[in-house]
C-alpha cells in the first residue's frame, strides 16, 4: 500500500501540481499545522469533521491545550470570558490568510440563545460524536457530533505533554446562566471523558479552540517531521 502522503504527492503531479490537493482529502484526525496561534506547543489542529456540522466545510480542532482559563462569571458561553478570549484574542494572532478562509457557524445553547462564531469552543454534543443530548429532563441539540470523537482516547488534550481538563461551551445547569453565582460548565477530563457534572464557571481550565473553513482549501501533501500538513492560502 503506498503511504498516504506519496499516494497524494503523485496526485498532484499527476494533475500538473495545481494549487495541492483539497484539505477534504486527508483523513479524520490528520493535523493540520496553521502556522501561528499564540498557543502553547505546536499550532496543530486535527480534522474533526468533514461536511457535517457545516456543509461544505472541515472542523479543525486545537490538538493540545492552547492556554488555560476560567470561564467567566457565570455559565453562559456567549461574551464569557472564555467565549472573547476565543472569538478575539485567538482569532487575531491567527494567520491573516486562514481568518480570510474562516466559516461562520452557527449552532445552539442550552439556557441561551444560539450564536454564530469564526472560532468557538465545541459543546457538548459536537465533542460526544451523538447527535443529541439530555439537558436538565430533555433532549437539546447543541450542533451536531463531529464525526471524529467517538471514544475518550479522541477527546484528550495535553498540556505539556499531560492529560488535562478542558472547557466545553455547554452549560450543566441554567441555574449559573441568571441567579447563581459561578454556574457549573460541561468540560473533558484530562481521560478524554465528558464528565456527568460540570466544573464551577470560576475554575481555570484548558483552552482548545476550533474553526471550520471550506472543503476544497488546498494543502501541501509533503507533510512535516511531526506529520502534520500545512495549508496552501
């Protein structure tokens, strides 16, 4: 069998080269290096998820903890603390060219409104590979499951090279949301599980951040010493 990298180089020049092969190409899980983010270790993101949460488009995933950070004040994602540090202040360090490609998505919360973001954290039905979940007696759909995360092995984020809790965007109860102070937050534990009860919206958790940008984005297919991709923008 040849190996994916070489299978997809002989495409290319079999193509006359063109601008390399669409990112939709790779596989699940193939890391895709950005170049710049700001983030600690290396700015990889992995491929979550293709033409389902949004058609026509690629998920990407920060593969390890870009920072940590506490939620906010209260367990509504929507301009928490966690949401601006995300939508704003990672979003700028990333590369021009690659915020020039970004989709919008636009997907629901439970105990808000639903919001529409260039990066975002995932919830928690995009990070449990389900296409619904039970939130406080009934079924709420935050997205859609990305069709990477089907076991806790996939769903571990490293900080120095260690297993550690992050942030998802879902709410564990509406009561944080208006009268209750520091809310519980849905989060991954450092196993890659999504745990029955949510972390206080005033705890300092990992950062991994995710973007969506179009099927046909072209890539280089001669990887990295670390066997990610980079993008041709």
């Amino acid at each position: 069998m040849i190996p994916l990298q070489f299978a997809l180089r002989r495409r290319m020049m079999m193509a006359g080269g063109g601008g390399g092969a669409p990112i939709s190409e790779l596989p699940l899980g193939a890391l895709i290096n950005v170049g710049t983010d700001g983030g600690a270790g290396a700015p990889n993101y992995e491929i979550a998820d293709k033409d389902n949460l949004v058609s026509g488009g690629v998920v990407l995933v920060r593969k390890n903890i870009y920072s940590s950070s506490k939620f906010g004040e209260y367990s509504v994602y929507a301009n928490s603390t966690l949401d601006n540090l995300v939508k704003t202040t990672i979003y700028n360090r990333m590369p021009q060219k690659l915020r020039n490609k970004m989709m919008d998505v636009t997907f629901a919360l439970a105990g808000s409104e639903s919001v529409t973001r260039k990066m975002f954290v995932p919830t928690l039905t995009m990070m449990s590979g389900r296409a619904n979940q039970t939130y406080e007696g009934k079924v709420a759909l935050e997205g859609v499951g990305l069709q990477l995360y089907k076991n806790d092995a996939s769903r571990i984020r490293t900080k120095n090279g260690y297993g550690e809790e992050w942030w998802l965007s879902s709410q564990y109860s509406t009561g944080g949301s208006t009268s209750g102070y520091h809310g519980g937050v849905k989060y991954v534990d450092y196993l890659g599980g999504i745990t029955v009860y949510g972390n206080s919206s005033n705890n300092s958790d990992g950062v991994a951040p995710a973007f969506v940008i179009p099927s046909d984005t072209p890539y280089n297919a001669t990887p990295n010493t670390d066997g990610s991709y980079n993008l041709i923008l």
